[in-house]
C-alpha cells in the first residue's frame, strides 16, 4: 500500500512541472485508506496548495559520464570444484565429472583448459564441466586453466588431486 501510495505520488509530482498556478489538485483517502491525487474535486476532498515556483532541476554536472570508464583489472580465479581435493572416486566405469569454478563469473568469450596428469584434456572449452572417461586405478591430478577471449592466460587453479578405485580385472571383483 505504501509502494503505490509513493507511486502515486511520484507521478503526480513529476506531472505538476508542466502545470501552471491556476490549476488546482484535491486529494482523498479512498475506501482502503489510500490516497489519491486527481485534478477533479468530490465530495470530502481537499484541496492541495502546492508551491509552483522554483520548480525546475538545477544543473548538473554531468562532465564524468562524457569519460571513457578506466579499465579496472579483475582478477579471475579458476578452481577445481569437483572432485575434492585428495576425495577418492568409486567408480567402475572409470568416468569422473569434474567441475570448474570462476570468480567472480564467467565471461563471455572465456575458455577453460582442464589439464589430467599435467596433459590437456581437449581442447580448451566455453563450459566448466568436463566428463573424464576410462581413467584407470590411482591417484591423478586436476588442473584448470581460464583463457580470455583474446586466449590471454587469466589464472591457473591450484593442483587437485582425486584418486580412482575401481574394481580391479585381476582379482576378479
């Protein structure tokens, strides 16, 4: 009620810069208990005096949004979200999603390169899961790195490292 009572006037008083003195404007609290402005006068209204002159803006200086803004470097991080670091993945296909994170978000145009084992695992790419396939017993190591549109090196996360278990073929589990 507050939010359209503020609208309501908001509007009327952005609408009185082009009115002359000898308009008038009477106000009334409706059935709810809201209150209303209108050029029309009714029963129980009462009329507004408003102060018509000086009703213009003074000049603002404006010269700061004619500047070109500065260029503020972010600083991007790249993360391995998933799997933890040192978690042990139980997974008998030997398929591990791996999650990446950037902060403060991803940009457009900004690719990610997922290194297994110190070796790229494709080709840099715009998503931040990957899905790794066949990898063997053991332990392994997760590294992201995040290029730029430009394919500039923004950041380069931490060594992660996760380890495989899955049944092994040679004591027939």
């Amino acid at each position: 009620m507050k939010s359209t009572t503020l609208l309501v006037l908001s509007f009327l008083f952005a609408s009185f810069f082009g009115y002359t003195a000898a308009q008038k404007v009477y106000s009334w609290k409706d059935e709810n208990g809201v209150l209303v402005f209108s050029d029309t006068p009714r029963p129980g209204a009462t009329e507004v005096k408003l102060n018509t002159q000086n009703l213009t803006m003074p000049a603002a200086d404006t010269s700061i949004l004619d500047t070109a803004p500065s260029a503020v470097p972010v600083n991007f991080k790249v993360s391995i979200a998933a799997p933890a670091n040192e978690e042990t993945v139980r997974e008998n296909t030997g398929s591990v999603y791996v999650t990446t994170r950037i902060s403060p978000r991803f940009e457009t145009g900004f690719k990610v390169q997922l290194l297994v084992d110190g070796s790229p695992h494709g080709a840099p790419s715009n998503s931040t899961t990957f899905a790794l396939r066949e990898v063997f017993r053991g332990e392994h190591t997760l590294q992201a790195k995040l290029f730029d549109a430009n394919n500039k090196l923004v950041s380069v996360s931490p060594v992660s490292t996760f380890f495989m278990h899955r049944t092994s073929i040679n004591n027939g589990n």
